[in-house]
C-alpha cells in the first residue's frame, strides 16, 4: 500500500507548489483537507483511467469505492492495482456496466478514461448522479455531444475538469507568466502547432471470435458495431473514425487548447483544413495521416499539422507549439520550452519537471507517461479546489468544450472541403446546411444521442 503524500508543509517545499501556489493563490492548498475522504469511481480502467486515478489516490486520500470497464481481465487487474495503492487497502467493487455502478453507488467523483466515443453518456450521466467529474480530452466525438455535456454540467452545478494538463503544466505555467504573460513576445501574429509521431496504427489483423471476457457490444454501445478484429484497447480503436476523430482529436486538441489558454483565445471565427491518407494506405485505419488545419483569429492564425510518417520539421519538438512575436518566438512541447529572442536579449530554456524521488511509485507503475504525471497531479489538485470552492476549474468544461469541437470542426471541414463557421449560440455551420447536419452523428440503437434528450 503507498502512503498518502500530502502534507502540506512538506508540499510547500516542492517546485511543483511553488507553481500551485503562484497559479491558484498564497491559499491554494488549504482545501486540502487530510481526513476527508472522497468516494471516487473509475469508468474505464484500462491505461489512462488507471493513470488518472492513480495521481488522484497520490494528492488526496480518497476512497476508490468503484471500477467500470467492459474487460472483466482489465477490470480484474484494475482492482489489484487500486488495492495496494490506496491507503485503506480495499478492493474496490466491480461493475461492467456504468449505470448500475452509479445507480449502486453515492459517488462523489468519478474519474471517466473510456475511449472518446463513451465520453459524452458516461459524464451526463455522473453528473445527474450528483458526482463532480473528471474527463479525458477529446470530451466528445461531435460538436452536439459536447453541447449537451456543458448544459448537463451547468444543469446540475457539478465541476467537470477536462484532462487537458497542459494547462497544469509546470514548465509550461512558467511560460504562460513568465514569457507570454510578461511580454517578452511582443504582438502575437502567428501560431503554429504539430504532431509527427508514428502513431498511426494500421495493421490488418482478420476478424475473429469476441473473447468471453470482454462485452463488445457495450465497448461498441453508441458507435458503429466493427467486425471485431482484436482487443480494441489503447491504441487500436484511435484508428478509426467511428469512435475518435484521429490524430487531430487525439494530438492537435492539447496543443489547441494550451496555445487558447495561453493567449486568452475563445472561439476560432473561421476553421479550415485540408488531408486525408496519403501515404499509409495498406492498413485498415480511416483516419487521416496527413492533416493541416487553420483556426482563425483576428490578425492571427493557429495553423496545424501531423503526419504520422517521415520526420518531424524539428526532432527536438515533434509534437509541440509555436508562439511567433514581434519580439521573439516561444516553442514547447510537454518536455521543454524555449525562449529565442529577436535581436538583444538572452534565450530561456527550461525542462519538465520529474518528481520521481517524491513520488517513487511513478518508476514502476506500468505504462505511466512520467513527463506528464506532476503536471496530472496538479490537474487532480485544481478539480479538489474547484470542488472545494465551488469555483470553475482550469480545464473547464466549457474550454475543454471548444477546444474539441474546434478540433472536429477541422475534420468537417476536411470532409466537407471547405471552410466552417461555426455558431456556439445558434449551434449551426453559418450559411451552410449540409455541414450542419453533421454537427451530430447518428447513434447506434438502442442508444439516444444526449443533445435530443435536453430538457
């Protein structure tokens, strides 16, 4: 079993409070209270819901009472790991269906890692329980989806926090202050942002028997039932459009919604993009490899592009942002930031932040991204205070909203091949009826898409 690491005096030593602290205020950890307990559920207990949990057993000395996933062999595993991690040492019980999880249970989080096309029924639904909840990015999989998650969140006064934990990132905090915010840009007039990794998975495995131990058609539930052709997990249903957006909804929504956080951006005025496959052709996947797309501002672009074959433009930020200004140029990524200045003045460099010694569980944990777990924790630490307070988180729901829908509107206008604007108050494409009718797509039966179900 770990221990419960916070303490607040010896908190306050860390470089990651000092960066807390100058975020949230001198304050910010006295909601931290360490004889409160949380009732905490976990939907989806594969990788990155784990991840989450674990970082949220890290700062607060919740009880997991709960785990969902539709892998009883996932679940299973899940349920060891939570046991020897939180303080209490249970096991915690079991469900394959989220419903009777939150029907059985009074949660007070709950923790959502199921692949994007779950994500928008399983928050609805967590919230109408009357629990605060925690999100992965893409929060949804079309604009109408993550309409009717905002009005549900808004509906029934819950926080929702998005796992967009850039904007809980360290190195990248420090940036916001200290660069941008401090005005060593200058006039920002251009943004480009990127992602080169190959992570575009494309095999052609055949279609065989669905094993005992996983419900398929719940994993399926409101999206189109594929041939089933292996275990879906992690990385293989990412490539495919029926239940994600690809790399622009995976990859461009972090760099998207870190570059609007930092500039203070709202919605784009106009979304443009181009790509399609063109060059990974032999596999079975259906999202595109190469993709550039065009988020506009007034007397600014946010310009961005993957490509998950050939080599990034720099191998030392292969998925990151750039900030042009008149005065310099800012580049970061999740593991570094560079400062180059124009003319006079010295460059700025800083690493990410590793908490391995204060957090030794971290090197062992299986599959842990280690570069981004401070900066979760942080995250964990903003929804506690946002709970707390009763305030809005960093990742709001409404941020983490915009920041998805602007990803999917590019995929629109790839389809469409034409550009979009989009209205958040009407909830239509301008002048442009066709695009419209795919700001929601159709629901597999007997599943109901949620934006008809508002009341």
């Amino acid at each position: 079993m770990q221990p419960f690491h916070i303490n607040r005096r010896h908190f306050l030593k860390g470089a990651t409070a000092s960066l807390l602290l100058s975020t949230l205020g001198a304050k910010a950890l006295d909601f931290i209270d360490p004889t409160k307990s949380y009732n905490v559920g976990l939907i989806g207990a594969g990788w990155y819901g784990k991840s989450d949990l674990f970082r949220l057993i890290q700062v607060s000395p919740v009880n997991v009472v709960a785990l969902c996933d539709v892998d009883k062999n996932m679940l299973a595993g899940a349920a060891e790991m939570v046991s020897k991690r939180q303080r209490s040492g249970a096991k915690p019980k079991l469900y394959t269906d989220y419903r009777k999880m939150l029907a059985e249970n009074k949660l007070d989080i709950v923790l959502i890692g199921t692949p994007d096309h779950w994500h928008a029924l399983n928050m609805i639904e967590a919230v109408k329980a009357g629990a605060h909840v925690y999100v992965q990015k893409p929060i949804s999989v079309d604009v109408l989806e993550g309409e009717a998650m905002l009005a549900a969140a808004r509906k029934y006064n819950r926080v929702v926090q998005v796992g967009t934990q850039r904007k809980s990132t360290p190195h990248l905090i420090e940036a916001k202050k200290n660069i941008v915010d401090a005005g060593l840009l200058g006039k920002i007039s251009h943004v480009e942002m990127c992602c080169y990794y190959h992570m575009r998975n494309n095999g052609n495995p055949p279609v065989q028997a669905v094993p005992d131990f996983l419900d398929y058609e719940m994993w399926t539930g409101p999206a189109p039932l594929r041939p089933y052709d292996g275990l879906p997990h992690q990385r293989w249903w990412r490539t495919f459009t029926e239940y994600g957006n690809g790399i622009m909804g995976d990859m461009c929504v972090h760099m998207f919604d870190t570059v609007r956080w930092m500039l203070q951006l709202g919605w784009p005025k106009r979304i443009s993009s181009t790509g399609g496959i063109y060059v990974q052709k032999e596999g079975k996947s259906n999202i595109a490899d190469t993709q550039t797309a065009i988020f506009e501002y007034d007397n600014l672009n946010c310009v961005w592009q993957h490509r998950t074959w050939g080599t990034p433009t720099d191998p030392k930020y292969p998925w990151a942002f750039t900030l042009y200004g008149e005065k310099g140029t800012l580049k970061a990524s999740t593991m570094a930031y560079d400062f180059i200045p124009q003319g006079k003045g010295e460059p700025i460099h800083k690493d990410v932040v590793f908490e391995k010694e204060k957090y030794p569980e971290d090197v062992t944990e299986p599959q842990i991204e280690l570069n981004a777990a401070p900066a979760t924790r942080l995250h964990m630490l903003d929804f506690l205070k946002a709970i707390e307070t009763g305030s809005r988180p960093v990742a709001d729901i409404e941020e983490g909203h915009i920041s998805t829908a602007s990803c999917i509107l590019a995929n629109l206008s790839m389809k469409t091949g034409r550009p979009l604007v989009y209205d958040p108050e009407k909830r239509i494409i301008v002048g442009d009826r066709e695009a419209t009718g795919l700001l929601q797509r159709p629901y597999r039966k007997p599943w109901e898409h949620p934006f008809n179900l508002r009341s």
